[in-house]
C-alpha cells in the first residue's frame, strides 16, 4: 500500500511523481524543513461568480436549500484541487479489503456551509480544514458522502470497492480541498490503512511498501499536508 502526494512541492496541481524523494518527505513527519504538500486556502474566487471556492462547485442551494435557484454554484470549472494517489498492491485481495482514513484527519462538510443573510457564505465552526473528494476540482461534486452516492470522503472505514478499488483497479486518486489553515503548527496527517480480511494479514506501519517485512501486510500509509495562512 502507497499513498503519493507531491510532498516535495513541485507538481503543483497536477499529480505527484511518485518518486521516491516524495516517500522520503512523507516520513519526516513533523519535521519543519519538511512540512509536506503546501496547500492554499480555498476561499478564493477562480470562475469569478462571486461565490467563494468553498461554497462553490457542489451546487449548495440545491442541496442544502432544496431549489436549485443559482446555477454559479453547481460547478466551479476553473478549480484545481491537490491529487492524492493511493495504490494498493497485490497480493491484497481488495474484495475482501477495507480503508479506513483517519489520522488527525477531520473532513469539513461541505453540506453544513452556511449563508446569511447578507449573502456571504459561512464554513462550519469547527476545527475541520480540509476535504477529500473523489473529483478533480473543475467538475460538478456531489456533497453527499461516498457511501451514499456522494464524492466526499469523510473519516471512517470503508469497503475498497466503494473507494473505487477492485482487483483490476489498484491504483486510485482523490483530491484535496483545504478550506481553513492548519491549527495545530500547520500540520495536517491523514492515515489511510488497509486490512486484508484473511487470515495471514499481519499488523504494520509504514509508508513504504519496500519497508514492510515480507510476512506482514503494509497497514497504514501517511502524508503531511501544510496549509499556511497565506501563500
Ligand atoms: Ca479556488
Ligand atoms: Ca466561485
Ligand atoms: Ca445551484
Ligand atoms: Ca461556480
């Protein structure tokens, strides 16, 4: 099991190189030389229709008002979000796995924005600070959780299949959404860990699947992401 992201920062918004300086920088865990993927807060406004990022691209009014009146915010096609590229190797069986995310992880619902009556659109207040949706930022997302027909991944675990893993699909992309910046020395981790339900699965840590001893299951992979007041 890998989880890539360009945490040597020089992708961009396009997908990690998956080299193996970027596994390096995901183990220096803490470490402030290397903070991991830089992000920007999305509360910017890149399709210029006055609806800031975080509110837009997952059509609010309609889904949490009930009536879809403004259609600025059913798409937002000038977004770009971070790629995020999880593999799971064989010999997994991945009908039978599971994914649980989690780590200091605390998706932000996109569902409990909020919009005054003045107009201006409102996060939740909470410590939430980032989104894992299972769409490029350009396309229409449906703010639902995965599980239910959704794009956004919350914590928790899940089936690899409703991932969109199979025994065909090893290798899938999410993509991240910073709404808020890092509170906690603006570091974020996120774990993503894979249990094999049969009966030789054994337990270790690692980001790195050449650092897992041949008897044992890789189980949790890691990554940093950095989200500065400003960039
Ligand atoms: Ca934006
Ligand atoms: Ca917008
Ligand atoms: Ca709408
Ligand atoms: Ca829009």
């Amino acid at each position: 099991m890998d989880l890539d992201i360009d945490t040597d920062n020089n992708n961009g918004f396009n997908e990690p190189d998956m080299k193996p300086i970027e596994d390096n920088y995901e183990d220096v865990q803490g470490a402030s030389d290397h903070p991991g993927k830089i992000m920007g807060v999305n509360d910017n406004d890149d399709d210029s229709d006055r609806i800031p990022d975080f509110a837009d691209g997952f059509n609010w009014d309609y889904n949490v008002l009930g009536s879809d009146s403004d259609k600025n915010d059913n798409i937002n096609a000038a977004e770009k979000f971070i790629p995020i590229v999880l593999k799971i190797h064989e010999p997994i069986e991945l009908t039978n796995a599971i994914v649980r995310i989690g780590g200091d992880y605390i998706d932000s619902d996109p569902m409990a924005v909020t919009r005054d009556n003045n107009g201006v659109y409102h996060l939740p207040q909470d410590d939430s600070n980032l989104r894992i949706w299972s769409k490029p930022g350009n396309v229409r997302h449906n703010p639902h959780k995965i599980e239910n027909g959704g794009d956004i991944i919350t914590q928790g675990t899940y089936p690899a299949e409703t991932l969109g893993f199979s025994n065909g699909i090893r290798q899938v992309t999410f993509y991240l959404e910073a709404v808020r910046p890092s509170n906690k020395r603006g570091v974020t981790s996120m774990s993503l860990s894979s249990v094999s339900r049969s009966p030789f699965a054994g337990y270790h840590t690692c980001s790195r699947l050449n650092d897992v001893p041949a008897n044992l299951r890789p189980l949790q992979v890691f990554f940093e992401a950095f989200i500065p007041s400003h960039l």
